[in-house]
C-alpha cells in the first residue's frame, strides 16, 4: 500500500488507504459549545480531559476556544487568547500534537508561538493574513469548507452539485497556499459537515469522501461527532448520539477518511479496532 507522510509541526504520522485513520480528539476550552460547552472550561478540566484522550490513544488533540456552532456570536480575540494559550502551554510537551481550532490569524500566530502543531481553520484560510501567519511554520494546516459565517452558515444552504463545489473550493484554496509556499506535506482538507449544508449535503458528501480526497491528493478530515445531522437521522439530542457518532465514524473510516475529529476518542478507537480486525 502507499504511504503518505503528513508533517504535523514536531510530529510526521504514515497515512496509508485502508489503514486506521488518525483520531484528532476536541477539546472545547469554551462555556458554550454545541456538545460538551463548560465542561471543560477551566484549565484543570482541559489538562485531565486531555490526559484522558492520550491515555485512550489520542493521535491530534484539537483545542478550541470559540464555538462555531450553527448561530453562534463572533469571540474577541483577546478572549480567545486567554482560554486556550493557558492550555497549550500546558500541554506543548504532552507527545502529542497540538491543533488549534481558529480562523484568527492573530491567535494562529500566538498559539504557534506557544507551541501549536496544527492549525485547524473553519474558513479554509481565506484570509489571506491567515496564510501569512501560517506560511513559515512547520504546522500542519486543515482546510474547511464552510458555506457564509457560524450566524448564517445554516440559513438555508443551496448547492447545484454540493460535493463537485466543495471540492472546487477546496482546490482552489490548495493552489492559493501552494502559491505561497506552503508544502502538500502539511496540508488536509475536511469537506465541513455541518457547516452551511443540509442533512443531503453532508450523506452526499459522507458518501463521496474517497473521490474527493483523491481528486484533490490531500489526506481528508471527517467531523460529525455528535452534530445535528445525527440528530436528524436518529432523533436523538447531542448528548444521546454516541452511537450515531461511532456508525458516522465507521463509515467515514470505510469511505477513505484519513483522520477522524470526534468527542469520544475511546469508544471511536474500540470502534475502529473491531472494523479493521474484520475488514
């Protein structure tokens, strides 16, 4: 099988087609998150969270100071800054990368400062100071699609072909960082399920995931965790989805996904452990 090597700041992981994708586990640092808003809000919170997903098999630990749920207000920077610097510095020599979930290029310069790995950014980098921010850095970058903004995201989202604008999207951001310099080696792409799309958007996208992420040669990120369009399949509120959330992660790991962002990173790993012992 081939081998892709993605640089992840001070961390390289082997991606290969049909091995076990990378588990990127969130840690929300923010009162007021669609799922799991206050829990760990305070720095102990976070610290033991997060020794609770490295001891779990935890390959990226997500940090996030602002919500971007569907509706969500806009977060000073200066806040963001004081909820999740604390945390990075405190984790930094953890032996595990840190990701940093902004689309601020301010805080993206702070948080590789501090010692970030990983930039995670809902808005694909479509700031161009964002690029300047991350450009000569060894960090790895996520790039999202996202239909309009968190407040309007979910305002009746319209695609002709959802899954060939995503992915025309997602090239056109990869030649806009590659015109900057920035190496393939440190990038991915995640399709953004949930963000601006409906429930048939995201089962279009769900399904499509090995072509898009072989049309576009960069290793894919899949998020459903937890998000409403289990809900919607299931009935279920956000803190009944833990099966939703596993099947989305199964079948997102069957369809090529090269790394999973979920909430509940052991039951995802025991999940994954019996898919590829019988696959």
């Amino acid at each position: 099988m081939n081998a892709t090597m993605f640089h992840c700041g001070r961390y390289r992981f082997s991606l290969t087609e049909g091995g076990m994708p990378l588990i990127m586990g969130v840690l929300n640092v923010t009162p007021d998150s669609f799922s799991d808003g206050g829990r760990f809000h305070s720095l102990e919170a976070a610290i033991f969270r997060a020794e609770q997903m490295i001891e779990a098999g935890v390959d990226i630990i997500d940090i996030g100071g602002e919500s971007t749920r569907p509706g969500a207000t806009p977060l000073p920077v200066d806040e963001e800054l004081r909820r999740i610097l604390p945390v990075v510095f405190a984790l930094r020599d953890c032996g595990k990368p840190l990701s940093i979930d902004t689309y601020k290029p301010v805080v993206m310069v702070e948080a590789l400062a501090a010692g970030a790995d990983m930039i995670n950014d809902i808005s694909g980098f479509s700031d161009r100071a964002a690029l300047t921010a991350v450009k000569d850095s060894d960090c790895a970058l996520c790039i999202m699609h996202m239909a309009n903004d968190p407040q309007r995201m979910q305002q009746d989202p319209t695609y002709q072909d959802v899954v060939q604008e995503v992915t025309d999207f997602l090239r056109e951001r990869i030649a806009c960082m590659e015109a900057c310099g920035i190496e393939r080696k440190r990038l991915s792409i995640d399709p953004g399920f949930g963000f601006g799309k409906t429930l048939e958007h995201n089962l279009a996208l769900l399904k499509h995931i090995r072509p898009i992420a072989a049309s576009l040669g960069l290793p894919l990120l899949a998020g459903m965790s937890r998000k409403s369009m289990l809900g919607s399949i299931t009935g279920r509120p956000v803190e009944q989805r833990l099966a939703g959330s596993l099947a989305a992660a199964l079948v997102a790991a069957a369809n090529g996904a090269a790394m999973l962002r979920v909430h509940d990173v052991a039951e995802t790993i025991d999940a994954l452990k019996v898919w590829r012992a019988a696959t």
